[in-house]
C-alpha cells in the first residue's frame, strides 16, 4: 500500500474512534453518560453521577435534576481540569462544593438558575484559571468568593441580575486588582442604574456604611442634662437629676461591662453626687446650710452640671432653680468634691443652662437665666474662683446659651422666650450684640457643629418646626425645617465618621439624623426606641472599650443608654 494510502487509512480509522467513543470498564461510566478515556459528557441525570474513572479529566453535566451542589459533590473524581455546568435547575451551591479539586483548571457554570453561591463555594481551587458564572440568575456574589484563587487569569460574570448596591461594593474595588480579565456584565437594577456596566460604576459613590442605635442600659432617675467628660484619662458622664437634687458621676466598670456611679468603684465611696444647699435644720440655727445626704429626694432643683477638667483639679457647675448655683471641685484624684463658692446669687435667679467656653486662654462659665429679674452672667476664671465678668441680655428670660467660634473669634449665642436668637462676638474683653437671626421665633435652645468647613446650626422649636441653618460669612441662613411638635432638644453629635442630629419630643419618638455630605441636609436614620425616651432634654456620646454609647436623658422618665453600632452594608 502508497503512502497516500496509508494515510486515507489512519485518517479512516480517526474518523470512527471520535464517532465510536471508546468506554472505560463496566461500572466506570453512568448510563445517562457517555465517556471517552478521560471525559465524560452526562445529560438528563436525576443525580450527579458518580461511578467515574478516578483518572477522568473532563466532566459535562446538561439538564441534570440535581437541585442543589452540596458540599463534596466531586471527592470521587479528583484528577478533573474540566468541569462544565449549562442548561441545569439548580439554584444553589453550598460551601466546598468543589472540595478535592484541586488540579482543576476550568470551570464552566452557565445558563443555570443559580440564585445563590455560598462565599466558601470555591474553596480549594488552587489551580483555577478560567471560572464563568455567565448567564444565571445571580443578583449578588458573596465577599471573598474569589478569596485564594489566585491563579485566576479569566472570570465571566456577564448575563446575571446583578443589583448594583452595596452588595457588589466589594466586587467593583476587587475587579481593579486582580491580575485576570473580568466580564462582569451590567446591572439589572436598582433603575437608576439599569443597563450600566458594572466596569463604568464608581466605588466612590457607594454609600455602604451605616449605624444602628440600640438600647444597652438604663439609668433610674430622671435628668435634665447630660455631659461627657475626660477626667484621668478615663471618660465619664455626669447627669443633672433634678428630683434626686444631685449631679451623678457615671463611669465604666470592666468587670460587669456596664455603667456605675462612680462611688460604687472604689472602696471608699465618693461624694460625687452633688446634693442641693437647703436651710440646714442642723443644730446651728436658721440660715445656715448643709448638703443632703446621696439618697435625698428633696430637692427638686439642678438643672444643669457643667464639667471643667484642669490638671488634676476637677470642678463641676451645679445650676440650681432654688438654693443658688455652685462650684464644686476636686483639689486632686482621691479627694472628695466639696462646694467651694456660691455663684452670683443675685444676678442667677432662674438658671436654665450652663456652657463652658474659653476666652482669651482662660476658662469661663456663662449661664442663661430664664427669670425678668435676673440675667445671663458671664462667669470667668479670678484665682481660685469663677466670679461674674458681664452681665448679658437682662430682662429677655434667656433659656439657652450655645458657644460656638466664627470666623476665628469666640461667639455666643443667646436663646430667649421674649425674642430671637441674638448672636454676640467677643471684642475689647467682653461681648458685643453682633446680630440676631431672622425667621427664628419662638426658638427654645440653639445648637452648632461643623461639617466640611461650614458652621451649622441646629434650632429647636416647641411649636412649629425645627431648623438647621449654615453660617454665610455674615448670618445664619434657613437651610432645612423639620417638623418637631413638642421638642425641646435638637443635639448634634459626631459618633465616629457620622455627624448625626437627634430631634427629641415629648409627644412622639425621637429621631435620628445623619448629615449627608454631597445633599448637605440631614436625613433620617432612624427612630429611638424601644424603650421610648419620656420628655427628652439632653444627649451625649461616650466611647468606652471601643464600643461607642448614646446617653438620653429625660425628664420625666429615666436616662436611657443606646450603645453605637456602625454597620458594613456591603458585607
């Protein structure tokens, strides 16, 4: 025979071994299947077949019955490069589906109904270099599906739901790092972004983090105010509870986790309750005064506590309605606190609030007086006391007094029931009227913080609604009204990266805001409660063993506790 004979006999011969494929010994290759030495086609399988070769390379599963790909689907067959899934009702594949693969090269999962993969799903593939989930119905891939894959060059995402929210956060920052050609499709929805490709969204854009507030403790008395201070090192809270007559020190306790009085932590209790002064009915005679004992609930009085921290020494401000405003203070850790000086009684007749501010490197207390006969004084730091420096707004019944700088120099402002807020700049070593703010009647107290370089103002109205306003270099202008029926406080607070604002009423849930920096108006994150906060007057955050808390304190109910938790909406 030729040789041109020879070849038409070999190409003859080629031609019936691919139609007669050659099968392994009985038992190696399922019914539904067809095999060739090292691959195997299955179609229309009730189950995964699983009598193969222990040396097959290529597996093809088409229209199989199998629901789900449950973990060690494939421990028998672990020699395959080549796994292919198309045209299956499956919907689901668990973790280490594919578990004991690990020469696997190629894998081919497309035009399926898969729903869900689990993160672990593609645990072990260390040889993986080609993966295609094209064409399921995938609106979402779990973080790290991808993770230890490392020798990926091509992935194909294309053809699923994909809803580009949060969820796919992860695969746009992880798409740019990967060493591999990534198909990754456009997104099905939400309908703003419908059709895009997921290559052209920006990861910048994504808003993913969040924060919950949820109730950790409570504090059985009522409150009027509260404030949060760093004394040694350690932070604390104080508390002005007005029916216990007292200013509470709270502080951490490792042991139980939770908050204390503070002269419950050493062994030699503390007089940190700051008691009201009343006519002692000590031997002694009328006149004289005497501090309450802790547990005294006679004196209905303080309304504000104010903290100063200098060096070791701590002093607190009690602004009592009736036996005159105090200084108590602390010479050195150890000691106890005692009063020290009775406060401008004639001129703190009313004291509604107590702010502390510094001017001209010195340390001041101004105190808003609520009474006609009375009048908001400016207390500065004289020796060893605070004695009055100037008297402010008499005659308008001030309820709130909020300190705050513009334009690099100390300004206050000065909220009363007889007319609007009027701000006051420090000049010639006193304050100065500099201007009021319009449209701002009826305004209970007034609250500032900064974000992106501007000066907001939150203002709380008791009826009608409450305002934020922005500083414009010459006034406070109208940005944000929020309807706020029986409000007394509007507290803006930075926990963490948030600036968040709380809207506390005495007839509803209180809110809480969160400034949206590219919108720049607040929004609402969420409602506080349960349990409902009954009258809310003040908030304050503290952080104490990395975990960020929430004090509410309320009038007519008891100071509530809400601990921070800052969610990833993206995981």
């Amino acid at each position: 025979m030729g040789g041109a004979g020879i070849l038409l006999l070999l190409l003859l011969l080629a031609e019936a071994g691919a139609v007669l494929a050659w099968r392994p010994p009985k038992g190696k290759c399922p019914l539904s299947c067809s095999c060739s030495k090292d691959s195997a086609l299955c179609e229309g399988s009730l189950d995964l077949p699983e009598s193969f070769s222990p040396t097959l390379l290529s597996l093809s599963l088409v229209k199989t019955g199998v629901t789900q790909l449950k973990a060690g689907s494939f421990l028998r067959v672990p020699s395959l490069h080549l796994l292919l899934f198309t045209s299956n009702y499956f919907s689901v594949i668990e973790d280490d589906a594919f578990a004991g693969l690990s020469h696997l090269q190629y894998l081919f999962i497309e035009d399926n109904e898969i729903g869900s993969i689990s993160k672990n799903a593609l645990r072990g593939l260390r040889s993986l270099t080609h993966l295609s989930l094209a064409n399921n119905h995938l609106e979402t891939l779990p973080r790290f599906l991808f993770r230890g894959l490392e020798t990926l060059t091509h992935v194909d995402l294309r053809g699923n739901q994909f809803q580009c929210d949060c969820r796919v956060l992860w695969l746009l920052q992880w798409m740019p790092t990967v060493n591999a050609s990534v198909g990754a499709g456009a997104c099905a929805g939400p309908a703003a972004l419908a059709h895009m490709q997921l290559r052209h969204l920006d990861p910048k854009t994504f808003k993913c983090r969040a924060i919950e507030l949820s109730w950790f403790q409570t504090v059985g008395e009522s409150a009027l105010g509260v404030e949060s201070f760093s004394y040694q090192g350690e932070p604390h809270i104080i508390l002005a509870q007005p029916f216990a007559g007292r200013c509470l020190i709270l502080t951490w306790d490792y042991s139980l986790q939770r908050f204390r009085p503070e002269e419950e932590l050493s062994g030699e209790p503390l007089p940190i309750l700051l008691p009201a002064l009343l006519p002692c009915s000590l031997p002694g005679g009328p006149g004289l005064t005497c501090p309450l004992l802790p547990d005294s609930l006679t004196a209905p009085s303080v309304v504000s506590c104010k903290p100063l921290v200098l060096g070791l020494r701590l002093f607190v401000l009690a602004a009592r309605l009736w036996g005159g405003s105090q200084l108590w203070s602390r010479p050195s850790p150890g000691l106890r606190l005692a009063p020290t000086q009775a406060l401008a009684p004639r001129r703190l007749l009313r004291p509604n609030d107590a702010e502390l501010l510094w001017l001209d490197g010195q340390p001041c207390f101004v105190v808003a007086d609520a009474s006609k006969a009375g009048s908001t004084t400016l207390l500065c730091r004289d020796g060893p006391g605070f004695y009055p420096r100037q008297s402010l707004h008499a005659w308008h019944r001030d309820t709130d007094a909020e300190a705050l700088e513009l334009d690099g120099r100390p300004h206050l402002l000065l909220a009363s029931a007889s007319q609007r807020p009027v701000l006051f700049h420090w000049f010639g070593g006193h304050f100065e009227r500099r201007t009021d703010i319009p449209e701002a009647e009826d305004v209970y107290a007034t609250r500032h913080f900064r974000a992106g370089g501007d000066v907001f103002l939150c203002l709380t109205r008791y009826i009608g609604d409450s305002m934020v306003m922005r500083w414009d270099g010459s006034m406070f202008r109208l940005l944000q009204q929020l309807p706020s029926r029986g409000a007394h406080v509007f507290q803006p607070l930075l926990i963490a990266r948030d600036q968040l604002a709380i809207l506390g009423s005495d007839f509803a849930f209180s809110q809480v805001f969160r400034l949206e920096p590219d919108k720049g108006l607040l929004e609402l994150l969420q409602e506080l409660g349960p349990p409902a906060l009954v009258a809310p007057r003040a908030f304050a955050h503290i952080t104490m063993a990395s975990r960020c808390f929430l004090f509410a304190a309320c009038f007519k109910g008891p100071t509530q506790i809400y601990q921070v938790h800052e969610l990833d909406l993206s995981a």
